[in-house]
C-alpha cells in the first residue's frame, strides 16, 4: 500500500454536500430578495467548487449588492438541515474498509462543526476513522498545515506514510505544507491544477485502485 495513513476534508471529497450548499445558497439569496430566475446555479457551484463558499459569497453578494454578513447568516439557516441529505460518494465505504483491512488508517480534517461526523455515524462510516479535526478545535482553515500536524502529533503518524485526499488545491497544500503528498477528487474536471497533486482521480475507485496498487 502506498500510503498507511488517508487524511479526508469532508465535503465534496467523502460526502456530496454541495446539492444541498447550492439550494441553500439559492434559497438564501431569494431570502434576500434576489429573483430566482436572475439566479446561475451552475455558476454557484462552480465557485464553490474551484475556490469555496467564502469567495461565492463575496462575488454573489457584490454581484446583487447585498449585505456579505447578513446572506451568509441566510445561508447557514437554509443549509443546516440539509446535511441529513448528504451521501457518500460512490466508491468512498469500500475505499475507507480495503485500507483500514490492510492495517491502514483514516483521519478527518474539515472547517465544519461536529455535525459532518454525526453524518459519518449515520452514514456507516464514522468507525473507520482513527481521529479527527472539526471547526471546533479551532485550528486555521486548510491550506494551513497546522491541523494535519497536529493530527500526527497525537497519533504518532510519520508525514511520509501520509496522504492528504481533497476536493480542492487546498486540500492538497495543506498536506504538501504538513509534509504528506497530496490527492485531488476532481468528478468534473473542474479544479485548474495549482497544487501539484501526486494523483488526480475522478472517482475514488480508481483512488483506492492507485493506493492499494504498492
């Protein structure tokens, strides 16, 4: 196995989060007074994707000049319940059992609160996982290394048996910058390559195929 130890960000890469981030901005902006039919979903998604929800709020508010503040506590009221709808992208419980049945072990890195491991725990896949970091530890947001390292500080994982698996060009510095390699979970081709991954997958089939091929 190339790597003993999976570094996971959670959405996007384990869970399919954004249908319910891209209706919950959506229904956020009509909140807000935007029109629907003035509303680009796919656009929505597509900044989501290539840079995060910050920036689609910075660019969203400006473009309808609205309150940042205010659309993004919209946001969050449309959006917290629609995490219960997440589900698991194909191919991410058999790739999180083959590595932990070869002695292997999975971590959790992500800005949100403890609620993406409840969703864990309702999907299956809560108990393959050794530890983890949410948004209440605190740490600084990815691609600041600093909660990867602290990950491996408390479970004694040396760097280099490690691999940080992500959606985005964050995901993949904050594992260069903590001293792992780095994999990028692009379904669409959507990501313009800044972080040098050590591979690129659009499935997480051919993810665990590459892991387990050493």
């Amino acid at each position: 196995m190339r790597y003993q130890n999976l570094f996971w960000d959670f959405d996007g890469t384990l869970v399919n989060t954004y249908p319910g981030m891209v209706a919950a901005f959506s229904e956020a902006l009509v909140d807000d007074g935007v029109n629907d039919f003035e509303i680009d979903t796919v656009e929505i998604y597509k900044t989501m994707r290539q840079h995060s929800l910050g920036t689609a709020l910075q660019r969203f508010s400006a473009e309808f000049s609205l309150g940042k503040e205010r659309l993004a506590k919209l946001y969050q009221l449309a959006a917290a319940p629609k995490l219960a709808q997440a589900q698991a992208f194909a191919g991410a419980a058999e790739l999180l059992t083959a590595v932990g049945q070869r002695g292997g072990h999975h971590f959790l890195v992500t800005h949100r609160d403890a609620k993406a491991l409840d969703r864990l725990t309702e999907l299956g896949l809560k108990a393959a996982f050794t530890g983890a970091v949410t948004a209440a530890d605190q740490y600084p947001r990815k691609p600041d290394p600093t909660s990867l390292q602290a990950l491996c500080r408390q479970y004694d994982v040396d760097p280099q048996t490690a691999i940080m698996i992500g959606d985005r060009n964050l995901d993949v510095q904050a594992g260069h910058r903590a001293g792992m390699a780095g994999a990028l979970f692009d379904p669409e081709h959507l990501i313009v390559d800044e972080s040098q991954p050590e591979i690129r997958v659009t499935q997480l089939g051919e993810l665990q195929t590459w892991l387990l091929a050493k």
